[in-house]
C-alpha cells in the first residue's frame, strides 16, 4: 500500500523527475549492477519521511538502504526540495493565490537522538539532542521558508534567516507586509530588525496570557502540527544539515500541495480527482 495517495504522489514526482540532472554511466568497463531508478528511491525516501523509519528497515530486495543514503545525500546537495517547494508554491500562488500581507512565524523542537550538524541539547528534553526548525507561513498557514537549527537555539536569532528563506522561495514580497510573532520575540532587537527589512509587526507581550493574545499566530501553530505529522521529522537521525533540510522543504512541498488540491477540489475539475476531503 503506498504511503501517499496517487493525488500526491504523482504529480510531485513529475516535478521532482524533471528537476533531476540526467544520469551519465561513466563506469570504465560497463559490467557493474544496474542502477536503481530514482522512481523506486524516491518513494523509498518518501516512505521513510512519513513512518521516519531508518533506512534499514524500508529498504527492499530492489533498493538497499545504501542506495537510499547515497541518493538522499546527492539530491539533498543538488537543492531539488527547495526547488520543488517553490515549484508548488508557484502553482499554489497560480491557482489559489498566497496571502502574503500576513507572514506568521515560530520555531518548534523535536528529537534529534543522533545528533548531527544541526542538533544541539533540548531544554525542553533533559538535555537530549534536538534539532529546532523554524518557519514562515503565509495567511492560511502555508510554509514559506524553513531554517534548521539546535534546539538550544533561541527562536529570535532565527527570525531573520526565517524571512530570508520565505523571500528567496516565493520572490519579492508586498511592501506592507505584517509578521505576526509569539512573546518569546518580544524584544527592541527583534522590532529594529523587521522595521529595518520593512515589514510591520504584531508582538505578544510577555506576561499575558497566550490564548488571549493568538490572533493570527495560530496559523503557523497549525503548519508545525501538519509538519509533525511526518515520522522524519519528529524524530530526525539525519546527521548532514543538507539532508535534514532536504527532509523539511519535502515535507513543506507535500503540506503546500496537499493544500492545494484541498482548496481546488470545489473550484476547479481535472482527470482523478480525489473524491475525499481527506489526504494522508
């Protein structure tokens, strides 16, 4: 049974054949194994994003664990995720359109217990290694930019690298644009530096209560439960920093399509429609 419904599966796939370079056999002689197509690695790769099993065990007698780490990392160095992303948040945009006036963004810690270039100790975790990821949504929740980091790491330090990655991934944003944020960037560095990148901002003050003062943050709390929902990354044992950001901006690009065909779905008809509301 797959892991992702064919609505899913096939049309990322289509983009994510195209952006690949085209394989040159460069072996001296000729007589080695066949290789493995990327078809078969990538859903091996998408399997082990969704159960965030080892590679070990969604490996198969047609494609072994190597193949999927040596694959991973190549595609992880060549950037193809954040180019798929982008790719279906143009699409996104096309069809639905981005709300780009409102940006909402937070951090969010989850385990990383082999550590890794991009782990460090979780202070909500005993000291345990975790990995910080910190994101951009639009309006509706849709993840812009992603930045990894330790979760030792404050999320304030994180917000501007965060904005960086949502503009180099949608393109020039609008010139009133508000960034909504939570008490823990409550900060004179954190307001001096968004107005020196021109955008506005609406900060939670620290010492009221959070629910009283969500308004439109709460987006962005979403975006990190879908994000969760993939085994990878809530327990990440990626060592590589590219590997765990081609991980993040893969999961980014399956949330913003699946969006995508949800909000369609009642405005536009094309050939195997999902006919259910309901896209694990």
């Amino acid at each position: 049974m797959p892991v992702l419904p064919a609505c899913l599966l096939e049309p990322l796939w289509d983009q994510f054949s195209a952006l690949l370079p085209e394989h040159v056999d460069s072996h001296p002689l000729g007589c080695h194994n066949p290789r493995i197509a990327d078809r078969v690695v990538f859903e091996h790769a998408i399997a082990a994003l969704i159960h965030g099993s080892g590679y070990e065990r969604v490996a198969s007698p047609g494609c072994s664990d190597r193949t999927i780490r040596r694959r991973v990392k190549y595609w992880a160095q060549l950037g193809i995720a954040e180019q798929l992303h982008a790719l279906a948040l143009q699409a996104y945009d096309r069809m639905i359109g981005l709300e780009l006036d409102e940006l909402s963004v937070d951090g969010c810690i989850t385990k990383a217990p082999c550590g890794g270039e991009t782990a460090g100790r979780s202070p909500v975790d005993r000291g345990k290694q975790g990995l910080k990821r910190s994101v951009a949504t639009e309006a509706r929740g849709i993840p812009l930019g992603i930045v990894s980091a330790g979760a030792n790491r404050h999320d304030s330090p994180l917000l501007v690298p965060t904005l960086k990655a949502a503009k180099e991934q949608v393109g020039p944003l609008p010139e009133q644009t508000n960034v909504n944020l939570d008490r823990g960037y409550d900060s004179n560095k954190t307001r001096t530096a968004l107005t020196t990148l021109g955008f506005t901002s609406e900060i939670a003050s620290k010492g009221v209560p959070a629910p009283i003062q969500a308004g439109k943050r709460r987006v962005v709390e979403r975006s990190h439960s879908w994000m969760n929902g993939f085994g990878k990354l809530r327990r990440c044992t990626e060592k590589r920093s590219r590997v765990v950001d081609f991980y993040l901006y893969l999961a980014a690009a399956i949330v913003t399509l699946r969006m995508l065909i949800r909000r369609a779905t009642p405005l536009y008809r094309w050939a195997n429609r999902p006919t259910t509301k309901r896209l694990n």
